[in-house]
C-alpha cells in the first residue's frame, strides 16, 4: 500500500483576493477514503478541482502515484469526479452515460458492453440501461454517476457531496453501500463533505478544512476525540467548552480547576498556570437526581427528547452546557439536577480558550 | 358549476377567439372556388414564385440559423468583454419595422450605395435574390442567436466539465455534449425564421426586385389587379408550410429538450475554446455587427442627407415630412398601444383560466391562442379585409379594425409571456386566496394580477413593438383615414424619396426605442407600473 497515493505539496489557489486555498499538504494514502470536511465555503471543493484537473493551482503540487500531474489536462489525469448533483448527461441513456467515458478511452464492441454491463450489474442497475437517466429516483442517479465514474477504473475516485441531494432515509442507506462498494474495489477515494456524521461514519481519514487551510488530519476517532483546536471540535459534533486552569502537573495528566470543579485530564505539555480548554462532549456528562461523590448542582434550563436519548441544556451559574442522557430514570420535568463526568469517556485539553 | 361568471367568461374568451382568430383563416381558405386551388400549377409566374419562396426559405434559414449559432456561442462566452454590446447590436433588428435592414441595404450597398457605390466604386444593380437572402440573413438572424445562447447558457458547464473529466477531448465534448444538448434549441429557431422567411413580405418589396414570392405576389394581386380570388389562393399556398413549421416545433423540438437534472451543486467555468477557433467566430460576429450598425448608420444618415448617392449636404430638409406625416406616426403609436393593451389583458385572461383549468376545450384553446403566430400576416390581413371589410360590419375600414387584427395577431406572443410568468407563480397563493374564500376572478385580481404586472408589461412591449413595426397586416387594412407610418415610408420608398424614407424610419425607430427604454424601466422598478394601464 502507497501511503502517499495522491500527494499534495504545498497547494495555493487565489481567486481574486480569496485565498481559497492556502499551503496545503495532505497524503492520500492507496485504497482508503480519505475525507475533506469542512463548511461550505472552506475550499475544500477547490483542493477537488485542483486534484481533477478543472483548477490550476497557482503554486504547489499535485502528484498521482508519485507522478506530478499539474500539467495534465483533467481528461487524462486518471482522477474521476462523482458530482454533487451527478451531472449525468440528459440525452443519453443510462447505458450511453456509463459508457461515455469507455467511449473516449477508444473501448468498442463487445469489450464496451461488458465492461458496462457487468458495472451495472455491480451497482443493481442492470435494468435501468435502456432508461433516461432523468426516469431514475435520487439513490439511482447517484448509482449511475458512481458506475460511470468507476466503469473507467479511475485512479482516484473524486466524490463530491455524493450524498447532499438524497433525503434523510435514504442517505444512511446508500452511505452504507457506497462504503461498500469502495471497500469491495479497494479504490483509492477522495470524498468532499460538510456533513460530520458522513465523514465519520465513511472515511479511513478525515482532513479539517477551514478557510483553505487543513487544520487536522486523522481517523475518525482521532479528530473527534482528540480535535487539535476548538474549530475541529465544534465541527465534528456539538462541543461543550469548559475554560480551565492548570493546577498541577504530573508525567502525562494534568489537574485542572474547572467550573464543575477539579479534574484529571490526559494531557502533556503544560504548565501550571496555562490558560486551557476543556472539551467536554454531550455524552461524556452523567446527570443523577441525588447528590453523590464528586457531583456538582446544576438548574435545567430546557430539555428535548431525541428519541435515543433526551438532550438537557443546564445552566451552571451563567455557564450552558448541553448533556445527552439515556431514556432511564430521570424525571424530565426535574428542575435540578447532579452533575459528574463519566471517567470512561475521558477529557480532552485544548491549548487556548475557544475565540 | 359553482363559478357562474368564471364559466361565462371562459366561453365570452372561446367565442372572441373563434370569431377573431378562427374565422378570418377560414374565410380566406374558403374564399376562392377550390378550382382555383387546382389551377395554381398552370400558372408560370405563381409556380415561380412557390419555387422561390422554397428557396428562399431554404438558403435563409440555413444562413441566418448558422450565423445565429456562431454568434451565441461567442456572446455566450462570460470572458468576453464586450459581448453585451455585440448582443445589443444583434437586438437591433428585432426593434425594427421588417424592412429597415432591406431598405438600408438598398442605400448602403445599392446601385448607388454609400458603400457599394461611393467607398468600394461598384456600378451594378443589387436588386435581386442574392441581396434578399443576405438581407434576410442579417434580419433574421438574432432570433437564433438569441434562442441558442438561452440554451447554452441553460448548459450546466459541469456537464462539460464531467465529459471533459470521463476523457474527452474538447472536440469530443462539444460533438457529444454541448451540440446534443442544444440542439433542439437550434432546430426550433431555425423553424421560426423559416416562418417568419416564408412569411416576410416587406423586404421583398425593397429589394427582391423581380423576384417573384407568394407573400409579394399575394399583395399585388390586390393591389395591383383587385383581384381577391388570386391574392386568397397564394395566400393559403402559404399556409400549410407554415403550419407544418409550427406543429414541428411546438410538438416535436420542444418535447425534445431537455430538463437537465437539477440540484445543489457549484458552478463550473466554461472550459475555454481552441484560440483560433475563438478568433475565428469573433471575427464572424465582428463582421456581421458591422454590417448591421453600418446599415442603421444609413437610415440615420439618409435622414439628413439631401440627396442620396448625388448631394452629401447635410440638411433637416427631410424633416418637414416627417412633420407633414406626424398623424401617421400617431396612428402608428396609437394602434400599437391600444393593441398591446387588448392582447396583454385578453392573455391575461385566457391565460389564467387555462392556468387553473377554468375553462372548457382547454387544450384547444391554448392552441388556438398561439395559433395566430404560425399565420403568415399577409394572410391574417387579407383574412380580416374578406371577413371584417364587408358591408355591414360597423368596423369595417376602422382603425378599429386594423387594432383588434394587431390585436390577435399578436394575440401568441402575450400568451406565451403571460403563461410563462404564470407558471412561476406559486400555486399555493393562488390555493390559500381560495381557502380564504375568494373566487377565481377574485384570485386573478388579488393575487395573479399584482403578481404579474411585470410580466404584463413585458408582454405589451413585445406586442407594441410588433404592432408599429408591422406592414404585412397594415398593408391590407390601411384606409385614408388610418395610415400608419411603416405603410407611409414603403410609399416614400417606393416613389423613391428614400431620404425622407430614412427621416420617418428614424423618427419609427426612436419612437419606438424612446418606448422600450421606458417600459424597461417601469418593468424594473414596479412603483411606476400604472403607466402602463394609462399607455
């Protein structure tokens, strides 16, 4: 396996005086799905276009199995785009798009409709070959945009937004069979998303973008648990931001006061007296109706069942924090409740308070 | 029925529609005896001119439609400076009575042309078959231009960029995407010019020459013969061609194109075009601008000539007919106003009731309201001169009449505006007016009408610019008492007072762009609507 399957160096893009992407660095590595997350706007579409070939980057490097390709036209650079919206061709058929590309490649006879129709099988669309591609429901376009792209054994499979234009239901769903496709190829993915729970649930690797820069690279848990700044952490799911102070220091974990009181946390590189940021997610927090060991009171401002579990908003003093609870016990109307951290889920220490 | 007076209307909308769109079409088909149908082939002349209205139709249709390609794909290109310019220039001749680019044509590149004569030292003729097609080439063209660019630009870019990304080459992307893809835009407007070909009337008159057509042949039977019966027969000649022109595209093109999927997805930059192919067309549309801003510099120079070809003197001579003729142009905006008005507010109303599905025969008369565009207007006039100008008819030689043909012949180009505006309206205003308890008429005042004012104004501009460009219907119609400026300048054309030709045809033009600028201001800044209703 090529750890550095597609290779970025040093990548900028400007347009007019957006830098809408500015020195990155990320490595690809052979047959995962690696990720660009970020909100809209970030630039994490353009690195796409730099990669396909639709964008010129005006400095840095592009490299496909270690071979630079800024200089190669999008039509030969191995590296095939699934669009947000598919952008399959209207006046073809089903057949016709997924050949297009075969077609260009100087495929014919019998080759071309194998290799099509043993694509269209793969993805269960075998039925559909005769059909216009404006006939098919949303998971079916998207299929027949995936086929099209995969039918010419890219190098790297581009997605962009792949799932953005399907409902809800039908999102989990083809995400659960578009890993599946992916793991059953092997082919190395790049997949553009702003949708956190997409990346996570899909990716082998996640890279935070924000306003053209990477902040963070990592698998899943990784950028999740241990996010390297408040951005990365808020991103990835709702974060609770608990201003802190070193007490203490030992090898490994630091003591810190926090407004929930004092807490041992896995962390080095601090001092006593640092300034830092407790991240606290909405799960890590376990509420009781009685006072115990190492709890702290706080008022319930407002709570909303979610099904699995019910989301409380508390207010310690003038401090919010969100709690997720399982569906047990608790009373809902409970005016206040106990506080404490589950030990299990750890704490995470950011260097600085969030802006 | 729950709505007496939504119904009564609905059919008060079919009888009008029946009485003025059907009716004159049947008169004239009906009006010679059916051997004269038969006897058409003996005639040489008529025969001739079949064959030359085929060819003409033919070879202009061909020009003006690859001219028109040409020039969308290069004011469609957004990296072009200037291309709103050159669209504005492509524009021009559709703000213009037909014969302005003929007539210009005679006194630019004519026997004694500014430019044929003058510039380039030629001392021929250019009267003839060869001037016609180019004049209706350059006439016709922006029709083409226009309706392709809508639809390259209604192209996603992105599906060339997912060509471009699957392997092909920009040759490929262009033959297997963009060209597929905007085809049935092509195939449409060449249909339309073919109809507006077959059926113009006044550039023939300026420059064919001895060029016999069926629409000119048509006129002079009446005009020069009184005779009605031969003037009938090669007016109908006309109309199955032009019928088959427009189910074609109404029923065949348009069921062609292509919804392109739509949905959240970025925008893509065209991808850029070979350089030398890019000079290539640029140089094309560069050429034909020229040609048209030379043809309206010799309208607007010719009006302040004193002689054309002969004395250069610059002079407000010409002027003085323009003043003797200032009822004429009056009648002219008049006509063109109140016409505007009668069809804006007539689609309005069928419009709507065939929008809600108030009215019975529904689809019949959605057809019957853009009926009236594939009819040629020699055929339109010459259909309410027979069924209209009849002893008997109050109307009959009345302004009125020559309004209410304007009118529905007209009648498709509000409808169409109207409808289309309709369709944007969300349907759930119109069903929460309902839920409140307001009826269908109601609805249309309350909710459609405020709504859709723009889109009224759109619509009375396109008729009004129709109107008082229009000679083929007003030629027909014409009495003393109802001159109208585009009939007056053909006269002075023809008695060969072609200066003071020019200082009417500019006087016509700025009217007329005096109106536009007017309207596309009201129709941008919705305080100022009502001028509209006092128009």
């Amino acid at each position: 396996m090529l750890e550095s399957y597609v290779e970025l160096v040093a990548l900028h893009k400007r347009f007019a005086s957006l830098a809408a992407v500015s020195d990155v660095n990320l490595a690809v590595p052979e047959g995962q799905v690696t990720t660009l997350l970020g909100p809209s706007g970030c630039g994490k579409t353009t690195i796409l276009r730099l990669i396909a070939g639709f964008l010129q980057p005006d400095s840095g490097d592009i490299r496909i199995k270690g071979e630079r390709v800024n200089d190669i036209p999008p039509q030969r650079r191995g590296a095939v785009v699934v669009f947000q919206d598919y952008a399959l061709f209207p006046h073809l058929s089903v057949f016709e798009n997924v050949a297009y590309g075969l077609r260009r490649r100087k495929v014919r006879g019998p080759e071309l409709k194998g290799r099509v129709e043993s694509m269209l099988t793969f993805l269960g669309l075998a039925d559909q070959a005769a059909k216009s591609p404006l006939q098919l429901s949303g998971g079916q376009q998207q299929r027949v945009a995936l086929a099209r792209a995969l039918v010419v054994e890219p190098d790297v499979l581009l997605l962009d937004e792949p799932l953005s234009n399907l409902d809800v239901k039908l999102r989990v769903r083809v995400r659960t069979e578009l890993k599946e496709i992916q793991r059953s190829l092997g082919k190395t993915t790049i997949l553009v998303t702003h949708d956190q729970e997409e990346a996570l649930s899909i990716s082998d690797r996640i890279a935070v973008v924000e306003a053209g820069h990477i902040r963070q690279v990592g698998t899943p848990y990784e950028v999740y648990a241990r996010p390297v700044d408040a951005f990365v952490a808020d991103f990835l799911g709702i974060a609770n931001f608990l201003p802190a102070t070193v007490l203490a220091v030992t090898p490994g974990s630091v003591l810190l006061d926090t407004p929930i009181g004092r807490l041992l946390a896995e962390a080095s590189g601090f001092v006593a007296g640092d300034a830092v940021t407790v991240l606290l997610r909405p799960s890590a927090i376990r509420l009781s109706a009685s006072s115990g060991e190492a709890m702290v009171r706080t008022s319930v401002r407002s709570t909303s069942f979610l099904g699995g579990f019910r989301r409380y908003e508390l207010l310690l003093g003038d401090f919010l924090l969100i709690a997720d609870q399982p569906m047990t016990g608790l009373d809902a109307r409970e005016p206040e409740l106990w506080l404490s951290i589950d030990p299990a889920a750890g704490l995470h220490v950011l260097a600085s308070r969030p802006r | 029925m729950r709505e007496p007076l939504t119904l009564l209307t609905g059919l008060g909308v079919i009888t009008v529609l029946i009485v003025f769109v059907l009716l004159p079409i049947v008169a004239v088909v009906a009006y010679p005896p059916f051997t004269d149908y038969l006897t058409l082939p003996e005639n040489g002349r008529w025969v001739r001119a079949a064959l030359n209205t085929g060819r003409m139709v033919v070879l202009s249709t061909t020009t003006a439609t690859l001219v028109g390609f040409i020039y969308a794909v290069v004011i469609s290109r957004p990296e072009l400076r200037g291309r709103k310019v050159l669209r504005l220039i492509a524009t021009l001749p559709l703000f213009s009575p037909p014969f302005t680019l003929g007539f210009s044509y005679l006194l630019m590149y004519g026997r004694f042309g500014l430019i044929s004569h003058d510039v380039l030292g030629f001392e021929s003729s250019i009267l003839g078959w060869k001037s016609l097609w180019a004049v209706q080439t350059l006439t016709h063209f922006p029709f083409a231009a226009l309706a392709i660019e809508r639809a390259l630009a209604a192209t996603p870019a992105r599906l060339e960029a997912a060509a471009r990304n699957l392997g092909a080459s920009g040759f490929e992307v262009f033959h297997t995407i963009t060209l597929p893809l905007v085809r049935p835009a092509i195939a449409g407007a060449a249909l339309l010019i073919a109809t507006y070909v077959l059926a113009d009337f006044a550039n023939p008159l300026v420059i064919g020459g001895d060029f016999p057509l069926l629409a000119t042949e048509a006129w002079y039977r009446i005009d020069g013969w009184g005779d009605m019966r031969g003037a009938t027969v090669l007016a109908a000649t006309l109309l199955p061609p032009a019928l088959f022109f427009f189910v074609a595209e109404r029923f065949w093109v348009s069921r062609r194109k292509y919804t392109v999927i739509s949905g959240r997805g970025s925008a893509f930059d065209r991808l850029p075009l070979p350089q030398p192919l890019m000079w290539t067309l640029i140089a094309v549309c560069l050429f034909v601008a020229a040609i048209i801003l030379s043809l309206y510099f010799g309208i607007v120079a010719g009006a302040f000539t004193e002689t054309w070809g002969v004395d250069w003197t610059l002079t407000l001579n010409q002027w003085s007919v323009v003043l003797s003729k200032a009822d004429h142009l009056r009648n002219s905006l008049l006509y063109a106003a109140t016409a505007g008005l009668a069809a804006t507010m007539l689609a309005m109303l069928a419009a709507f009731l065939v929008d809600q599905r108030a009215i019975p025969f529904r689809r019949v008369v959605d057809f019957v309201c853009v009926l009236p565009a594939a009819v040629p207007g020699v055929f339109i006039g010459i259909g309410y001169l027979l069924f209209f100008g009849r002893a008997g008819i109050p109307f009959a030689g009345t302004a009125t009449l020559m309004v209410l043909a304007f009118t529905f012949a007209n009648l498709p180009f509000s409808y169409q505006v109207v409808r289309s505006g309709l369709a944007q309206i969300d349907q759930n205003l119109a069903d929460a007016a309902a839920n409140l308890g307001a009826s269908r008429l109601r609805i249309l005042w309350d909710v459609h009408l405020r709504l859709l004012l723009p889109t009224c104004v759109a619509a009375w501009t396109a008729t009004f610019i129709s109107c008082i460009t229009n000679l083929s219907i007003a030629i027909f119609l014409v009495t003393s008492g109802t001159q109208v400026a585009t009939f007056s300048i053909l006269g002075l054309i023809g008695d060969n007072r072609l200066e003071a030709a020019s200082a009417l045809t500019t006087a016509l033009l700025a009217i007329t762009l005096v109106v536009l600028m007017i309207t596309w201001r009201v129709s941008r800044s919705t305080g100022l609507v009502s001028v509209v209703v006092d128009a």
